[in-house]
C-alpha cells in the first residue's frame, strides 16, 4: 500500500508541474497589446510559411500570422490572416512580401511602404482589410529563371549548330588548305634564297641592289632633313644669328629715322640757299652782259663818250 501511495503522490506531483508549466508558457506567450486583423490574398506559393509566422514592418516584429488557408471569395487563391500591432503603421500604401530566415527555409511576412504619406487602413473585424502581396526574392529569381533557361536553350542550339559537323568540315578543310598554302610559302622562299646565293635571276640581283641603293640614299636624305633641322634650330636659337640680323635691321632703321629728322632738313636749307646765290649770280652775270662797263665804272649811270649822244666835251660849257 505504501508503494501505490508513493506511486500516487509522485503522479499527482507530475501533473501539476506539468499544469503549471503549461501555464507559464501561455501567460508568457500571451498577448500584451491590442491586435488589429488583416488578411492576405494571393496566387503565389507560401512554401516555408506556418501559422504563428512573425510579421515584421521593416524588420521590427509587429505581429504574427494566426491563419493560412484558402480565399472564399477568389478559388485558386491563398488567404492569410494576420493580427498586426493597433500601433504599427498600416496604411493603404502598405504591401507585404515573403522572407526567409537565413538557412532554415521558414517564411515570414515582411510589410514595407513607398515612404509617402498615406491615411491608413479602416478596421473591421467582420471584414478585415486586405493587404496586397508582391512577388518576394525567390519568385523574381524564379520567373527571370525560366527566361533565362530558355535563353540559355537558345545559346546551346546555336553553338550545336555553329559546332554542327558541316561547319566542322569546313573548318578542316580550311586548316588543310592554310598548311598547304604556309608549306608552298615555305618552299617558294627556299627557293628564293637559292636563287638569290647562286646568282641564277640576275634581275632579282639587280633589284636588291637597287633597294640596296634607295635604302642608302634615304639614309642620306634623312641625315640631310636632320642636318637642315639642326641648322634651322641654331640660327632661331636666342642672340642667334636670327636675332642678331633682326637687331641690325632695327639699328639702321633708328639711324635712317634719325637721318631723316635731323640731316634732311639742313640739307634742304642748304639747298635753298644754293638756289638763291645761284639765282644772284645769274642775274650779275646778266647784268654784266647787259652793261659790261659796270665792271669797271660800277653799276652808276655811265656818261656819254665822244660820239655817243648828249656827249659834251669838257670845258665846252666855259
């Protein structure tokens, strides 16, 4: 009897831990705020999402996802119901997307906005407003892989075809035909070169004499163009001879300017007076012809000599 009874006691005293812990875990758990109800429709898979998934509003947990299962209103449609947080800022420009936790694979549902103000979301429980729900990560990486999928599929028929065995005969035929076309450049030049050594194509010789010549008298004419440069370099190099000539021209120039102030105008004075003192004489010498007797009896009235008229001997008049 004593061992049932101790059987007894230590059920009873399982029962009721286990009571109280199951207690705990639900005042724990419980609900601390007020809670609005909002629901989710959509076509796209929620693999990975559970009830009682978190809902985070730009990472801050907001709420959880009391039921997942499917619309009424919309068959072929997904329909989630979400309590949110009465203080988290839902509004008519809110959407939902799914996200993943690291590598577990779990989904929760991440709520953002477009950032501009909005008036939000009316509430009623009997009618919960719905969010929409936009293509996650993984649905975009799904929908562009199948395009690319198939534009790979493309890339591999073309290259199946470029690579075809056609085209890979022709490719040989073409490597065959370049190793004959470099074997008969290979023989021609042996034979070239023979024929060059052994003087047998004297006009091949006369050629390479030739270019052997054009090569030189090039050499030449560039020595030359670079003694020319060399030349135009050291007659415009400063206090060259370049700028010495253009010194001198600027000195005779001064000297002309200065001949022309000073020099021409005494000579011009002097060649006015010249032209009086000849203009002088020309006319003493006039007068002398007209009256040589000036010469000596000077340029006075002369008397009347025997003969001439109105001449009186002297003492007539006594």
């Amino acid at each position: 009897m004593e061992n049932k009874a101790h059987a007894l006691a230590a059920g009873i005293f399982v029962v009721v831990v286990a009571a109280l812990l199951v207690a705990l875990a639900a005042w724990l758990s419980r609900d601390t705020g007020d809670r609005d109800l909002y629901e989710i429709s959509t076509r796209e898979t929620v693999t990975g999402l559970q009830s009682q998934a978190a809902v985070r509003y730009r990472g801050v947990d907001v709420g959880k996802v009391s039921w997942i299962g499917f619309d009424p209103k919309t068959p072929g449609n997904v329909l989630m119901r979400l309590e949110i947080d009465s203080a988290a800022p839902v509004t008519r420009d809110t959407f939902a997307t799914l996200s993943y936790q690291g590598v577990t694979g779990l989904a929760f549902v991440q709520l953002d906005d477009s950032g501009q103000p909005a008036p939000r979301l009316p509430q009623d429980d009997d009618n919960p407003p719905r969010i929409p729900l936009k293509p996650g990560l993984l649905a975009r990486i799904t929908a562009r892989g199948e395009v690319i999928l198939d534009e790979i599929e493309k890339v591999s028929k073309s290259l199946g075809e470029i690579v075809g065995e056609p085209n890979q005969r022709r490719v040989s035929t073409a490597l065959d035909n370049l190793g004959n076309a470099a074997a008969d450049a290979s023989r021609l030049a042996k034979r070239l070169d023979a024929t060059v050594d052994k003087g047998i194509d004297p006009a091949l010789a006369d050629l390479t004499t030739t270019m052997r010549s054009v090569t030189k008298n090039a050499d030449e004419v560039g020595k030359t163009a670079a003694d020319l440069g060399k030349t135009a370099r050291r007659l415009n190099e400063k206090d060259g001879p370049m700028d010495r000539l253009a010194e001198g021209t600027e000195a005779l120039s001064h000297a002309a300017d200065t001949f022309n102030a000073a020099t021409l105008p005494r000579i011009n004075r002097v060649t006015e007076e010249t032209s009086r003192a000849v203009r002088q004489l020309s006319r003493t010498v006039n007068n002398i012809n007209d009256n040589p007797q000036s010469l000596i009896y000077g340029s006075g009235r002369v008397e009347p000599g025997p003969g001439e008229p109105g001449f009186a001997a002297p003492g007539a008049g006594k």
